[in-house]
C-alpha cells in the first residue's frame, strides 16, 4: 500500500472532522478549542500561513496533521491516524511533511501539546527530536505536556 501525502483541499473537509474527531474520542475528548480548529480551517490555520495534510491510502484519507502558525514558529495539532492503519508508518510520514514545511518557512521552532497518556505519539515526537519543557500557556484542558523542536 502506497500512502501518499497531500496538502488540504475542501473535498478533505469532512475527513478533517471525522479523522479529528475519531481520535479525540478515543484517547482524551473533544474541547471548544478543537472543534474551532477543525471546523473552521480557514480561519484557524489556513488563512494565517499553516497548513493542513492527509495521508491518503486507495484514495481514502486515513491521517492527517495540522501546522498553526504562531509568529516565527508553528503549533503541530490534530495528528491522527485512524485505527485499521496505525503502526504502519502513517504519523511518521506525516510528522516529516510537517518538520520540512516549518524548516522552509524559516520557522524558529515547532511546539506542540500532548498528554502523558498518549505514549505511541510521544515515541514519536521523541523520535523525531522533539524535547519536552515546561507546561506554559496550556490552550488545551487535557494536555499536561508541552514538547518543541528547534529548527
């Protein structure tokens, strides 16, 4: 199975929901600050210099990941991979899509908000070279970790 990577386009809306949504369910919950990101896009990352991918399999999307410009850096939000395609490399394909986008737009650093629970995304945060810091200015209720990359 080829996975191929592909920048947002409004056909993705309803997947954007659905892939977002599947996983917050199964893991922490749905907060006002997700359902703004996903349910308006262009408002909450597109307009301002981010940009939203899916990792598509048979034309399905199965991934996606979201980079919020934040000044001279970058949030990562809303990865997910639905069930049936996990440990398959997905994220990671994902996360390197991500890293060079912020790389290129001359991003200083990429930060981004977990949980402690979720230990798989963590692996690969670590893996990609992601530090955890001190937890300020949580946007999120059920984050208790903050991690960055420098670029």
């Amino acid at each position: 199975m080829e996975i191929k990577i592909v920048k947002w386009e409004d056909k993705f809306a309803k997947d954007y929901i659905n892939l977002s949504i599947e996983w917050l369910e199964k893991y922490v919950s749905v907060e006002p600050g997700d359902l703004e990101i996903i349910e308006h896009p262009y408002e909450a990352v597109l307009n301002d210099g981010g940009m939203i991918w899916f990792a598509i399999i048979d034309n399905i999307p199965i991934g996606t990941v979201t980079m919020i410009k934040t000044d001279n850096n970058y949030e990562l939000a809303k990865l997910a991979v639905t069930e049936r395609y996990k440990k398959m490399g997905v994220g990671n394909s994902l996360m390197q899509v991500a890293i060079k986008f912020a790389k290129e737009n001359k991003a200083e650093k990429i930060y981004l908000y977990t949980n402690h629970n979720l230990t798989p995304a963590i692996y690969l945060y670590k893996k990609c070279g992601f530090i955890q810091i001190p937890l300020i200015d949580n946007k999120y209720i059920e984050s208790d970790m903050k991690m960055e990359l420098y670029l």
